[in-house]
C-alpha cells in the first residue's frame, strides 16, 4: 500500500490488469520454426493462399461469352457455363461487353454473389435431363474458395490453385511470428523489420546500434559475431540479398556462395574445399570480391578446387588443371597443368588459347540497328523495380546486365515474359507489377529457353524433343525387311506395345525400389538395355537396328544418315550448337541445364520463323566453356538474322560485347538497384561513368579492336 494507492507487482511476465502475459525471452520465441514462435494463422508461413482476381480473370479483355472467367470455362461439364448465363439474365448483364467495361456493381454480382437473393437457374445436365430451382448465387471467387476448402481431391485441390496466390498473411504481416515476439523491439524495431532489411542494410542497423555501456557489454560478443557473418555474405557479393529471403527462391550460385560465406565464418584450416562454377549469376564487380574471398580461404591454410570458366578466376588460380581435348567421348584427359601462364603456352590447351588471346571472340563488324519495331514495358514496380519503362528494339540481340540483385531477371522474367505469355498465350501465370505493355503487334510468340529439363524421364532424349526420331522411324518403317514384316512407323517407338520390349516397357532399365534408400536403376535381364524387343532390332537400315541408332552420338549420325537431307538438317543444328558428341537416345535425365537448353535451341533453329518471335534467355552461357559460348553466339545470331528477336541476361562480357543493344541496370543491387543505368549499343554504354558494366566493358572493347586490327594486318602483310 502507498497512501491509498494499491500497486501490484508480478515475478511473470503478465499485465495484472486484462491476464495478457508473455512467456520467458528464449531464442525459440523468435523462431518462425517452433510453435512457441509461429505466427499461430499462417503457421509460420507468413503468407496464405487467397484467390486472385488477375487470375480468375486473366484477359478482361474478352467478354462473358468469350469465357473471361476462367475458372469456369467450359470443360466436362457444362453447369458452371449455364449458371453464369442465369445470373446475367437475372441482372441484366451483357454477355458480349468485354469484362473491362462492365459496371464494378455487375462485375461485383458475378464475382462475390447476389447476397441471399434468389436467381432463377434452368440447367441441362449431361444426359439432357432439365432441372429448374430457385438459388443463392454464391459468386466466382467464393466458389473457388469453397471447393478449394470443401475437397478431398488432390486434382480439384491443384485446379483451384491456379486462381489463387500467395499473400502476406493478415496477422502477422508476412513476418511470420506472433505478435508477442513482433512486440520486442531493438533500436526501434522487431525482428521481423530486421530481417526484412538487405545485408547492407542490416550492417548499417546494427554499425548504428545505440546501446547504453551496460547493454553494449553484454551484446559486444553477439555484435561482432553478426556484423562478422553479414561481412562474409557481402564479399561473397550477396549485398543486395534480404536476411528473410526464402531459399527456395535462391539461385544455385547465391546458395553456393551462402555455403561459402558459412564455411568463412568457421575460420577452418587444413580443409579441402571443392566449388562448382562459384562465379555464375556474379557481375565482373562481384566476381573480383569473390575471387578476394577464395584466396583469403587459401591464405588461412586451405586447399580450394574450383571448377571454373571464368577467365578472370582462371588467372588468378596458382595452378590450372584443363581437361579436354573436346566434350564427350573427345574429352577425359588432361590437356595442360600447371601455372596459368605455362597454360596459356602450351599448343595443345584451347584454354590457354584464349587466355592468352591467341583465340578471342570477336566483335561484329556491324552491329544491327533497330528497324522501327519496338517492345515498351511500361512502369514496372515488381520488387525493387523503381516504375521502370524501357524500349527493346526488335529484330535485334539485346542484353539486359547489372550488378547482382539490380533487378534484371524481375524485369525479364516475372514482368515482361509472364505479361507476354498472358497476353499471347493466355498462360495463367500472374506477371509482375506494371502499367502496360506496348508493341504486342508486332509479336506472335514469346519462349523461355531455360534450363529446365526437356523432360521428367529417361523416355525423353534429345532426337525425341527435336522430333528427329520421328523421321528415323519412318526411315526404318520404310526398310524392305519392315515392309515385309508389315511393321509401321509405331512399332519402332519405344513408349507404345508393339515393338517394344515389355519386360522394362521400353525403358532399358528396371527400378528396384529400396525402400529407405534412393531407388536403385538396373538394365533390362531381357533387352540388355536396348528397349526393344528381338523381333523388331532384326530390322536393320544400312547394317544398324533401331537401338544401335539411337546409341550414335549426333556426329555420328550426321554421317550416317547424310543422304537423307529431313534428318541431316535437324542433327546439323544439334551439332551447330555444341553437342556433336551426344548420344541421340540419351536419357532426358542425365543432361545437364546447359545442355538442355542447348537442345531446346537446336529445336528453335530447325523451326521456320515469321520474324514475329521473341526468344528469352536467363544466362545462357551458364556451364560453358568459351569456345562453346562462341558458337552458342553463332546460333543466337542466326535466330536475329531470321528476323526474331533474342533478349538475354547476361554477366558474360564476351556475350554483352557482341549485343546489338545493352539494356543495363542498377545502379546496385537490392533497394539501391531496379532503374535504368545505360541504354544503348556496347560502345555507348561504356562511355556511361555510372555504369559498373560500362566500366567493365570498356577496356574489353578497346582490347578486341586492337587484337582484331592485329589479326586484320598479319593477314594482309
């Protein structure tokens, strides 16, 4: 008691007043992970699925009639159509008005229901039976919500998903924590507003820190522990990088270098440590912090492997290994070893070629200017995009660069691609924020060659994918030994009963299932391997059965089949684009992404083209070896030269240097990145002092001219 006040005191953590009360500060607490931290509606997620209006109606567009509402456009039943048409009919509704110009109150009606009121519903079902009642119109995205919730199908479940996406969950922000652990705050802000921030940001947080000398005592250990790790993934060049960023949004280089950045923090000597390619997805800026990086590992005692075609991480290795001589059953020995200036001397190594310059990929003679037709995206707001609006010309080779996390893939892929693709193909991916696109006319396709697999199972192969199986098979089917047998073009197919063998169903190899272990993959006891069956391999075309085809590598059957000019086009583009020494029956699943890619483009190139096609491509020259750059160039050129347009994104100088037109963003990465830089062709925009590429590509440029101008006299002299 004080005077005839009352104060009440508690040992927990609780308000004496309302019962609210907190539990202990543990680090679980603050843990999206455990239960006792996880926001409690979203279960840590920090987002939920709800039903998104730009995917129920991707094209507004179309009109009623036109089937505007995705979610119910005709398919097997025809309820979901005839009930829309009751509800216009009850509203007044024009069926034949696009989407766009409908009133919001008759949109509204169609979309959230009439609210109790009943509507007159006729319906015919399937068997042409006539029902007639009177219904409360639950609306389209209720609908969707509902039989989302209500089913017990894993097909309608996924349906359903397409009109749907993910959005910050409404209690906890999309920081994933309950509000007792939002509700701790250092320096003015939670958790959540911590991670939320770019590492560079988050250095400048915690540098800023103002602590009192008691609390700095106690934190000093914990601060430089942070500040140490946030140094290592900022020389590893992942600055831009949010601390909350899912990983599974991560590219394959950026969750390498976070690897790295965890193995720099250990401080561990004596250690072998083996990279693959760290420098991909990295600009010529990062790459050299990078490159500092790995020789401070070898400076504490460490042995680092680093399998690379960077020419700058080449040059800075104390030893280079260069295996070779070409790819595939060329290659599997070792070229050259030693320094990398006993590499660049020695005859037999292609690698040292070009690092010594005697080999060089060289700049176009003229580069293509724009003809008038332009693609204009207009105020994208995706991410860190600052309302960018930019010009590609078409008809040319542009390349879109910039420092890690400028925004380069946002624009291209989640803006411009998905956009396209919505408005061309009427695909329902939703595309990133933006105002508009401009120029469609003058486009009828757009493709992604990307470096997904060309397919999921060891049935594909590269001469399925580029169709030139189709061609082989009606080579043998017209054999006279086939003739005789009455074998059509189908039995020489592996994936239909016939002629193939039944034993592994055309597959060669039978899965043993391990149960706790991975599957284990055998040949067939019955074809050896071969997936036919002995019948239908005694057909044979110059001496080869059908199996014995499709194990020639592409260069070999290029011989084999030159008089036969159909099959002869389509392998020569395999072998256009590097892969000579690939199997044609090679399974889909052992290629790697460049591989594929390669093989998608040799499919684009036997295509013929209207001049109306826009191809895209995320870093093409991932895993290539600079002669194969050269000659992916080569192909890339040939598309331009067909009248298509290609836009890629690209770190590789050797690719930027040769672009028609160079679309560079920045001016950094993260929240400092996402507006234009430079625009213009390779000579311009290195003449702009604010552009990092710029900088970098100057003096390749000017190194080039000079190794051409060299090469141009010792032919003339």
């Amino acid at each position: 008691m004080i005077g005839e006040g009352e104060l009440l005191f508690s040992e927990k953590h609780a308000c004496p007043y309302c019962g609210f009360s907190i539990g202990e500060l543990e680090p679980r607490l603050f843990s999206f992970n455990s239960p006792f931290g996880a926001c409690p509606d979203c279960d840590g997620l920090g987002a939920k699925l709800e039903v998104d209006l730009d995917l129920v109606i991707p094209n507004d567009e179309l009109t009623l009639k036109e089937h505007a509402i995705a979610p119910w456009e005709p398919q097997s039943s025809q309820y979901y159509p005839q009930l829309l048409e009751a509800v216009c009919r009850h509203y007044g509704i024009p069926m034949d008005v696009p989407v766009k110009d409908l009133p919001k109150e008759q949109l509204d009606k169609i979309l959230y229901g009439s609210g109790g009121e009943p509507i007159y519903f006729r319906y015919t079902n399937d068997f042409g039976q006539v029902r007639e009642q009177y219904i409360a119109f639950e609306g389209v995205i209720p609908n969707v919500e509902r039989r989302y919730r209500e089913t017990s199908s894993d097909y309608i479940r996924e349906q359903m998903e397409k009109y749907m996406a993910e959005q910050p969950c409404p209690t906890c922000q999309g920081y994933r924590l309950k509000k007792e652990s939002l509700a701790v705050l250092v320096g003015g802000k939670h958790i959540g507003e911590v991670t939320a921030m770019s590492v560079t940001e988050a250095l400048a947080f915690f540098d800023g820190l103002e602590l009192t000398e008691k609390e700095a005592q106690i934190a000093r250990l914990i601060l430089r522990e942070i500040r140490d790790r946030l140094g290592f993934l900022q020389n590893v060049g992942l600055d831009y990088l949010t601390l909350s960023r899912s990983a599974g949004t991560l590219s394959g280089g950026e969750a390498q270098r976070i690897r790295l950045a965890t193995q720099i923090g250990s401080r561990l000597t004596g250690v072998l440590y083996v990279l693959d390619e760290p420098s991909i997805g990295l600009h010529q800026r990062d790459n050299d912090r990078l490159i500092a990086t790995l020789k401070s590992m070898r400076d504490l005692g460490n042995t680092l492997i680093v399998v690379e075609h960077d020419e700058d991480t080449m040059l800075a290795a104390d030893y280079l290994i260069d295996i070779g001589p070409g790819a595939g059953i060329h290659g599997g020995e070792v070229v050259a070893a030693g320094t990398p200036e006993e590499v660049m001397n020695d005859p037999n190594s292609l690698t040292g070629q070009y690092l010594s310059g005697k080999k060089f990929i060289p700049i176009p003679a003229e580069r293509r200017r724009p003809d008038g037709r332009w693609l204009e995206v207009v105020g994208a707001r995706e991410h860190n995009l600052k309302n960018v609006s930019v010009k590609i010309p078409l008809g040319t080779f542009v390349a879109v660069t910039g420092v890690s996390g400028s925004g380069k893939s946002t624009l291209v892929n989640e803006v411009l691609y998905k956009a396209l693709a919505q408005k061309l193909h009427r695909a329902k991916a939703k595309p990133g924020e933006h105002r508009g696109i401009r120029g469609l006319e003058h486009l009828d396709k757009v493709i992604d060659i990307d470096q997904s697999p060309i397919g999921r199972t060891p049935r594909s192969n590269p001469a399925t994918y580029t169709g030139v199986f189709d061609d082989i098979r009606d080579v043998f089917a017209s054999t006279n030994e086939a003739k005789v047998r009455g074998y059509k073009k189908g039995r020489f197919s592996f994936n239909v009963k016939g002629g193939r063998c039944e034993a592994c169903h055309g597959d060669g190899i039978i899965k043993i299932e391990m149960h706790f272990l991975p599957d284990v993959y055998v040949p067939c006891e019955v074809c050896h391997g071969k997936r036919y069956n002995r019948e239908t391999l005694e057909v044979t075309y110059k001496g080869k059965n059908i199996a014995e085809v499709l194990d020639m590598t592409v260069e070999d059957a290029l011989d084999f089949f030159a008089s036969i000019p159909k099959i002869k086009r389509k392998l020569e583009t395999l072998y256009d684009v590097g892969l000579g020494y690939m199997k044609l029956g090679q399974p889909a699943t052992t290629l790697s992404g460049g591989e594929a890619q390669r093989v998608k483009l040799a499919a684009e190139l036997h295509r013929r083209s209207n001049g109306r096609t826009l191809y895209i491509l995320d870093e093409p020259t991932t895993g290539l070896h600079v002669d194969d750059i050269a000659r992916l160039l080569d192909v890339l050129h040939r598309l331009v030269d067909n009248g298509d347009t290609v836009l890629v994104i690209e770190h590789n100088l050797d690719v930027i240097k040769t672009a028609d037109y160079i679309i560079d963003l920045g001016p950094e990465g993260g929240d400092r990145g996402g507006q234009i830089v430079a625009v213009g062709t390779p000579e311009e925009v290195a003449e702009v002092k604010e552009s990092h590429t710029g900088r970098y590509l100057k003096p390749i440029l000017e190194r080039d001219r000079a190794r051409m101008q060299a090469q141009y006299e010792a032919v003339k002299a």
